[in-house]
C-alpha cells in the first residue's frame, strides 16, 4: 500500500479515472448493442438510425483514450456491413 501523502493521493486518483473509464466502456457497448439489437429485427432503417447514433459514441470514446482507434473503426466497420447485407435483403 502506498505510504506517501502523494502515493496515496494517485490512488484515490487512479480509482476515480478507473470507474469513469469503466462507466464510459459500459456506454459504448450499450449503444453497439443497440445497433446489433436493430439489425437483429431486420428493420435496416431502424438500424441506419442507431449506427448514426452510435457513430459519433465510438469516435469520442477514441479521442478519450477509452479505446484504440482500430478496434473504434472494425466496429464502425463492421456494423456497417451487417446494415448494408440487411439493405441488399430487402431489395
């Protein structure tokens, strides 16, 4: 256990940015589950909606340092695909 008055403080620091960070994770797979729950329906305009929604969640989360930038892009990616495989179906 840290011993210094400043040991102690980047504890009490490190928990807060732990439980923010984690909250943050928490509401950017809330919003990707969204998007697959839409696809999952099969309703493509429903699902255009949430990935629009959800589009803009993944890239702050990027800039934040909650996740990298490729794992950000693969969902966006791939989303993407199922939306587009949903639109060929219907046409």
């Amino acid at each position: 256990m840290a011993n210094t008055k400043q040991a102690k403080k980047r504890v009490r620091q490190a928990e807060k940015h732990r439980r923010h960070n984690a909250s943050m994770r928490s509401m950017l797979r809330t919003y990707i589950k969204k998007v697959t729950a839409a696809i999952a329906t099969g309703n493509q305009k429903t699902a255009a909606t949430s990935l629009q929604e959800a589009t803009p969640i993944i890239d702050r989360m990027v800039s934040k340092g909650i996740i990298h930038k490729n794992k950000a892009a693969r969902h966006k990616s791939r989303l993407t695909a199922h939306i587009k495989k949903l639109a060929e179906k219907a046409a």
